[in-house]
C-alpha cells in the first residue's frame, strides 16, 4: 500500500479514536462548580437563590459530586418547575463541568382573597400560584370581596368567570404606568367593580368588563391632567360608567 496512503489512514483512524474519547472522557469529568442564575420580571423578589439551592440539595446532594454524564439535566429542570413561583427552568452542563441553572420567577400580578378564606396568587401567564408559603410574599395588587373562584393551575375562563375578570383587570392595570403604582386594590361587591386606590379615602366604580379599557383611559387622564395637579381629598367617590366622562363625588361636610 502507498505510504501516503497509509499515513492518511494513520491520521483519520487517530482523529475517529480521539472524537469518541473526548464525550467519553468529559463525561466522566467531575462537576466543577454550579452557577444559579434567578430572573426576576419585576423588581419583587420572591425566589432567592439559598432557597433554590436548598431544595436541590434536599433531592440531590452535593452536586460536585456527580460526573457529568450522571446529571439529568431535564429532570432537574422539571423538579424546579413544580417550585411556587418558578415559570421557567434550564439546566445544562458545560464541557467543563460547569453545571448552569437559570431560573425565571413568575409575574404575580394580583392576590386574591376569596369569601371563603382562600388565598391564591393569580400570574401574567394566566396560572394560580399558591400563596401560603411562608417568606414568598410578591408585591402586587389585592382582590377581594365575595369572590368564590379557586381555581387550581390555569384559568379555565369558562368555569372561574371571577377569577378571569380579575386577571382581565389587573393585567390592564398593571401595563399602565400611572395606574400601577396608584391603584392598590380590586374589590368585587354583588355584581360591581371598584378601585381601591393606594392613598386617599375613595373608590373608583367601574361598569362593565368590555368598558374596562376605555374606563381605566379615561382613569389615567383624570389622574395625569386633575388629581395629580388638584389633589383627591375632597372626593369620595369617582364613577367611570358614563360615556365620555368621570363623575367625581364630592364627601358630605360634617356640620358642626
């Protein structure tokens, strides 16, 4: 056989032997160190990463301990998925055993309190969240009132007819960055909606769900172009049910 011809063989048997040895051997290598990642989508932090870490040692161990090829990654990520308040998981293992976690903490748009004593957390993907945890509190809206929903996972819009309206609600709410941070609470009473807002002593009616976009339009140009110029203390009660208006309700004087 030709000389070249064997050293070419020489060389392609070499690289074929080396290819296979490397997964092989990588495998095999210890896990260096582990790099916990937190997402957070608002600046309230409900999942930290001692927690985390925590749980993943209870179910697993020391993970410095493993080889590389003995980390099931997608069943690490399922494991952290089933977490309160985590939306998403991934897990992988670099070549040089660096095992990475990155986790996303849900949105929690609204709290809900039920008439019948229930407390759940309602996110922006539509999903309840539960809420007796302790140390996970998430800064957000509050809904009560005779509410009786509890659904359990998602939403189904069918069935929890409330709770749909309350995320409809807050969602909106929540996208506006006026309304956000002066809007505190949701209260269902009978068939009616109100307001609650976070500082003065009034309530904000709203009329039906397919006006709420237009109603809450017409909140934020009250706010931006009279209540933040004129303040809100004589006031009792703001009505948005009317076509092109909002009625502001004066509060009665006391006579002395």
């Amino acid at each position: 056989m030709n000389k070249k011809v064997l050293i070419k063989a020489g060389i392609i048997t070499a690289v074929a032997v080396i290819a296979l040895a490397v997964p092989l051997l990588t495998g095999l290598m210890k896990i260096s160190s582990v790099e916990l990642e937190i997402q957070y989508p608002d600046n309230s932090v409900v999942i930290n990463r001692q927690d985390i870490m925590q749980e993943l040692t209870k179910k697993y161990g020391d993970f410095t301990s493993y080889k590389r090829n003995q980390v099931k990654t997608s069943e690490i990520s399922d494991f952290l998925k089933k977490y309160n308040f985590v939306e998403k998981a991934t897990v992988s293992v670099s070549m040089t055993g660096i095992l990475r976690i990155t986790v996303v903490q849900r949105l929690a748009l609204v709290r809900v309190y039920t008439s019948k004593g229930q407390q759940y957390y309602i996110d922006s993907n539509m999903n309840t969240v539960n809420s007796q945890i302790p140390n996970q509190t998430a800064d957000c809206f509050i809904a009560s009132g005779n509410i009786t929903d509890r659904p359990y996972g998602k939403i189904d819009t069918a069935r929890h007819k409330d709770a749909y309206k309350i995320y409809k609600l807050a969602l909106m709410l929540h996208q506006d960055s006026v309304l956000s941070g002066w809007i505190a609470a949701i209260v269902k009473q009978n068939n009616s909606w109100y307001l609650i807002p976070s500082q003065g002593d009034y309530t904000i009616t709203l009329g039906d769900t397919s006006q709420w976009q237009q109603e809450l339009e017409k909140l934020h140009y009250l706010f931006d172009y009279s209540f933040s110029k004129n303040g809100w203390a004589d006031y009792e009660n703001i009505d948005l049910r009317f076509h092109n208006q909002a009625v502001c309700s004066k509060r009665q004087q006391i006579q002395q």
